[in-house]
C-alpha cells in the first residue's frame, strides 16, 4: 500500500470572534492510498500555515515540504514517516506550526493503519486497558457571571461530573476572578471536580497568591495560569502551590513536555494529538508514567481530535480525565457522521477500525475556505 494524496481542507465559521477560541476553525487532513484506504488527521494551529507546510516544494534534504515526502510510502510506517518528516524539516521546524502539520498526518497515518488491519487504533497501541474515559465538560468563560454559572449548570444537567472554564474574561483582576471561582463551585456542588483555565494571565507569584486565595473552592486543578515559556516558574508554583498544576498544550515536541515535566513540576501533562500526534503522544505519555505524572488530553476543536483522544486516552496507564469541548458551533460538535458515543458522563471507546469517526462532507462543504 502506498500514500497517493494528502489534502487539506479548511473549515471557518462565517463569524469568527476575537477571542481565543480555537473551535472557531479548524485545518483537516485527508490521507488517500492506491488501496482505496482514506484517513483523516486535524491539526489546531494556523489552518494557512499548516497548509503551506503540507504543500510546500522541495528545497534541500532539511528543507522540504510534508506532502512531496510521503507520496509513495507506506503508510503503515507511522514511526519512520513521522522520523522522515522530521528530518526533512529541521531547518525550519523541530517545534511549532512544523510539528503541528505533522501531528495531523500522524492521526490520519494511524487511521489508515487501523483500517488496513481492520483494529481500532487503540489495539495497535498496544490494547486497551479501559472501554471508556470519564469526560469533563470544557467550555470558554462567558463575559458575565450569570452566564457561565448557566454553562456551569448545563454541564451538571448534561450528567457530566467535572467542568472546566477558561481564559477571557478571567484572569485580570482578583476581585472578579474570586466571583467566578465562587459562583461556579456554588452552581455545581461539592461532588462535581472543577478545573480551572487561567490561560497565561499571571506571573508566579500572582499565580501563588491565587491559587492560596482559592483553596476553599476546591479546584482539581489549575491550568496555564504562566507563560509556556516559563519554566522556571511554572517549577516554583508547582512546588508552592496544593493545587494540581496542569498544562502543555502549547508544546509540540518530546523535549518539550520532559523540560515541562523536569523543570516545570507539573502535576497533569496535557497533550493535544493535533499539535504532538500520536506518534509523539505516546512517547511523552511514557515518559510522563515515568516520572509519575498523570496525562490528560488537550482538545478544543472537533469529533477527530475526540476519537483519537480517546484512542489515546484508553491505551496508556496514566489517563486522568478526557477533555470534550461543548462549544455550540457546528465545526465543534457536528463533524462526525458518527460521532463518538457519550454515556453518564463518560466517552465510549469506539470499536471501529482506524479512528472509528468520518467527517460528514455536508459540514466540510459549507465551511470549507475556498
């Protein structure tokens, strides 16, 4: 079997808002094979960057675009390709929107390898060791009080038991911070854990100060409250605080996640498979059980990164909580033709070969970027 055709398909809401919602758009990657195999991967980045990745000409040996690469390999060869990218790209890549474009063809290479075997992609990861993943529900900060605690509600009433809310308006000032943490733990209960996304709003010791203002409300964990790039704070307040400390999400490669995990103490290691891959997952997932830390993924775009999350999720020892973005746009909740099944606040692992999810063409059209 051999790769014959990578596209990419750029799906965008008429109305984009400005704010850091990365469910507004997405970048899909469809793999083609002259066995009549089709995988598709996504990637969570800049959907034209990525594209210019993907369909780049070639340069030199370590300057070459992703697409030029692969036509005529195998696509079973999920480890070599995902080295032969790598290489090929070390000039311009080694991180960032480079790994990103990769990690997309890593999922749909993984798709077209559970296929070609008839397994679903948790099988070729070595089994399950779980048939599903406890889910929380993710959703972005509304710009009023009232508003999130009504999402907050929606998620309990949805028989989800934990609830996450990040970034914009959060993170500015504690007086209003303190009026979100508490109406939310106040809506909620006692019973249902509450993760909280600050999204890189303060330094280390504004950090420390929250998360002692916060301890009463009783947080599972607190989630890229620095900089990715401090990571020697991130050290210091995970050292300081009693809350968990989770985060990762902006990081692509394995040196990465272990400099988050050495230096920067983290207690949960998020892994978003459309900006690492599956390929790289794992391996920061090993090294994470290493080093005793706990994995959850990252996952604010679509039914792709959901399967392949909990393909993910169901075949490594230190799986915490799934993370299943809620926001109400067709892009975020409506690609799959059949999406993955959810059941008294858990995803179910599908048994499909590949992924076990398939794009539905009427969605892909009616936001596809022409």
């Amino acid at each position: 079997m051999k790769i014959t055709d990578i596209e990419t398909f750029y799906l965008r809401l008429p109305n984009v808002e400005a704010r850091t919602d990365s469910s507004q758009d997405t970048l899909l990657i469809k793999v083609s094979t002259d066995a009549g195999i089709v995988g598709w991967g996504e990637v969570d980045s800049s959907p034209s960057v990525v594209q210019a990745i993907i369909g780049a000409p070639y340069s030199h040996t370590m300057v070459s675009g992703l697409k030029r690469l692969l036509i005529g390999e195998n696509p079973i060869e999920t480890g070599r390709l995902w080295d032969k990218m790598y290489d090929a790209t070390i000039f311009y890549g080694r991180t960032g929107a480079v790994l990103q474009a990769m990690a997309g063809i890593d999922i749909a290479l993984w798709d077209i390898k559970g296929k070609a075997f008839n397994q679903p992609i948790v099988t070729l990861l070595g089994g399950a060791l779980r048939d599903r993943m406890r889910v929380y529900s993710s959703n972005m900060f509304q710009f009023s009080v009232q508003d999130t605690v009504a999402r907050a509600k929606a998620a309990v009433d949805t028989g989800h038991t934990g609830v996450k809310f990040g970034w914009e308006p959060f993170g500015q000032h504690e007086k209003t911070d303190l009026a979100y943490v508490e109406a939310i733990r106040m809506a909620i209960g006692d019973d249902v854990d509450f993760m909280l996304d600050v999204g890189h709003a303060w330094d280390m010791k504004t950090a420390l100060r929250r998360a002692r203002l916060f301890e009463p409300y009783n947080l599972f964990w607190i989630e890229e409250p620095l900089h990715p790039e401090d990571i020697s704070g991130y050290g210091k307040l995970s050292a300081g605080a009693q809350q968990r400390i989770a985060a990762g999400e902006q990081d692509s490669s394995v040196a990465q996640f272990e400099r988050l995990i050495d230096e920067g103490g983290v207690d949960v290691v998020q892994i978003d498979l459309t900006r690492a891959g599956i390929t790289q997952g794992i391996r920061v997932a090993n090294y994470a059980l290493s080093k005793g830390r706990k994995v959850c993924n990252h996952n604010f775009t679509t039914d792709i990164n959901t399967a392949a999350s909990l393909h993910f999720l169901c075949a490594i020892k230190n799986a915490l909580v799934m993370e299943y973005c809620v926001e109400p746009n067709d892009i975020a909740r409506k690609l799959a033709l059949n999406p993955v099944k959810f059941e008294d606040g858990y995803a179910l692992l599908p048994s499909e070969p590949g992924l076990g999810v398939t794009p539905d063409p009427a969605i892909i059209e009616k936001y596809l970027v022409k």
